[in-house]
C-alpha cells in the first residue's frame, strides 16, 4: 500500500470514530446536548482535529443523517428484490419503513428531529446534500408507481406528488404510535396503519376507481 492510499484509509477510519463518537453520544444525550467538545472527548481526540475533519456540529448531524438514510435505502431496496406487483411494492416499503422506525430507532429518531427541526439547524448547502439522499428513497416510491401506471394497474396520477403524499402519511402514521395510550387508547394501533396504507394503496387502483365513477 502506498503512502497516499494509507494516508486516505486513516483519514477514513479516524472520520468513522468521530461519527461513532458523535453518534453514541446523539443517543445517549439528544441533539442540543452533543458538543463539540463531548465529541471530541468521547473520540479521544483534540477538538482541532475534529474541526479538521467537519466544519461545524451541524456538518456531523448531517453525516449521521445521511447514514441512516443510506441503510434505510438499502433495507428497502433489498427487500424489493423479492416483489415484482406494484401494489405490493409500495407495501414493501412501508413495511420496511415501519421496521426501520423500531429497529433502528435511532436513525429514525435522527431523520424525524431533521424533518420536523426549524431551519436554522442546518445550512441551505446541508438541507440541499441531504435531500439528495432522501430523494433516493423517494424515487423508489416514484419507481413503484411508475410501474403500476406502465402495467395500467394504477390509474394515471402525478407519481412524484403520490409518492411524497404516500411518504408523508406514513411517517406521521409511525408517529401517531405515541399516542397509542391516549388517543389511540382504544384502537388497534397496527391495523390502523394497514388499512391507511391499503386505503392509500388501493386509491391507486384503476379498476376500483373506474367503478366508483
């Protein structure tokens, strides 16, 4: 290995520790009380060096963003190998997603305080980077419809606007989970996001729609 490829290696592990630093001590403590200086601390680093390597607090969260908007790509992805019918694509996917909020509840925690965060907490240049990534979460969604319409499963509809409508109730569906002992007290929480995602879902089918006209 020569000195440049060894030196890009420990700029890449030393920046892994930092994200691992910053993201156990996320967990542990929220946002508002991660600092810098705690990051550095936990990495057992000067704060210089974490400066090197990111810009600003922000810049880290942003990181961490994006890496959990990564895995949940790839979880979905993964798991729309095995489906092939549009409809049970987008099921697919909020069921992935829905698993994705309890089984790695951190990263979700991390993309809902992003989505609901005033702007301040991240730059345009930030916001612009990380949406980037969701757009490729996204765009699977716009795929599945996509290919409901080509197969004429699906009645014609803007896909991209679906897709986000389709992305937003979901996500406040997962929310919702909170009040399950107060105003969810008495409904079934699980089957209230089946039948919304099926209501969703079936709003899209073609034959169901022609024969409400």
């Amino acid at each position: 290995m020569g000195l440049k490829e060894r030196r890009e290696r420990e700029r890449e592990e030393r920046k892994r520790q930092i994200l691992a630093a910053a993201r156990s001590l996320l967990f542990a403590e929220g946002l508002q009380a991660t600092s810098i200086n705690k990051i550095a601390k936990s990495a057992e680093l000067g704060v210089g060096t974490i400066y090197f390597y990111f810009a600003s607090k922000e810049e880290i969260f942003a990181a961490l963003q994006e890496e959990g908007i990564d895995l949940l790509y790839n979880k979905i992805k993964k798991s729309l190998e095995r489906v092939n019918r549009p409809e049970e694509l987008l099921k697919t996917i909020a069921r992935v997603y829905l698993d994705f909020s309890r089984d790695n509840k951190d990263y979700f925690d991390i993309i809902n305080y992003f989505l609901s965060s005033p702007g301040v907490l991240f730059s345009e240049n930030l916001k612009g980077q990380i949406d980037q990534r969701g757009n490729r979460v996204i765009s699977l969604l716009v795929s599945a419809v996509e290919a409901g319409i080509a197969s004429r499963d699906f009645r014609e509809v803007d896909a991209r606007k679906f897709a986000m409508m389709f992305w937003a109730a979901l996500h406040g569906l997962i929310l919702f989970k909170k009040l399950r002992t107060t105003m969810l007290r008495d409904e079934d929480y699980h089957a209230l996001v089946s039948d919304s995602v099926d209501y969703l879902v079936n709003s899209l089918n073609r034959d169901l729609h022609v024969a409400q006209r």
